[in-house]
C-alpha cells in the first residue's frame, strides 16, 4: 500500500464510524454524531421539526457515503496519478468546512449550544490535521 491509500483509508474508516453513528446513532455524542447539539434534543418537542433534522442528518450520511465509496474505488483502481488528483479534490472540499460550517458551530459552541465545551476546536483540529496528512501523503 502506497501512503496516499493508507492516509485516505484512515480518512474513509472516520468518515464511516460518523455515517454509521448518523444513521444508526445520531443521537450520539461519539464520532462527529449529532448528539453535541443542544438541538437535537430540542428539536424532538416539535416532531415536524425533529423530522427535518433527521432528513437532514441522514442526506449528510447519505451525501458522506457516495464520498466514501468514491474514495474506496479509487484507491482500489485508479493509477497513482489519478489518486494524487482525487486527494487534491479531496482537500479541497474538506477545506469547505472552514467556510460555512466551522464559523457557525464556533459561534453555537460559544453560545453554549454544544456540549462538550469546546467541541468545535476539537473538530477544527482534527480536520486541519487529516488536511495536513493528506497533503503530505500526496507530496510523498
């Protein structure tokens, strides 16, 4: 296995611990679920709303997992060069984060609308550091 299939199989085993715990789990805390959102719960008062919350969680499960299977073929098929591009593509789209959803969940953990405190520099984190090894990865 090259470094750039053994970083983007790191990358696929995370992203599919989270769309398991979306689906099955979304409640959760544990692996990126929706269950650090005070929200969540609040959402359940309201079933209409709970229902739109849930569709929502499971497009972005559904959306992770055509990622995911991409990823899968093309580590399993595509020649080096063509896996150089897709992790380019793929860091830029990770890089997306940090445009929409980072300001928003920094401003709801702010707030006091996530818990555990401080939850959205964890992920902020996390993100940039499978960034980073992506990026080696493909310079490697």
């Amino acid at each position: 296995m090259t470094i750039i299939q053994i970083v983007v199989s790191g990358f696929v085993l995370l992203e599919l611990s989270n769309v398991l715990m979306l689906y099955f789990a979304p409640g959760s805390k544990n692996a990126n679920a929706v269950g650090v959102f005070r929200a969540w719960e609040k959402s359940k008062q309201d079933p209409e709303i709970h229902d739109f919350v849930r569709y929502l969680v499971y497009w972005v499960a559904g959306t992770k997992l055509i990622f995911i299977l991409l990823l899968m073929a093309i580590i399993l098929f595509a020649d080096a060069a063509t896996q150089r591009i897709s992790v380019l593509s793929l860091v830029v789209a990770i890089l997306s984060f940090y445009w929409r959803l980072f300001p928003l969940i920094r401003k709801m953990d702010q707030s006091g609308q996530i818990e555990p405190k401080n939850y959205s520099t964890v992920l902020g984190v996390m993100i940039f550091v499978f960034v980073i090894l992506l990026l080696i990865a493909v310079m490697i």
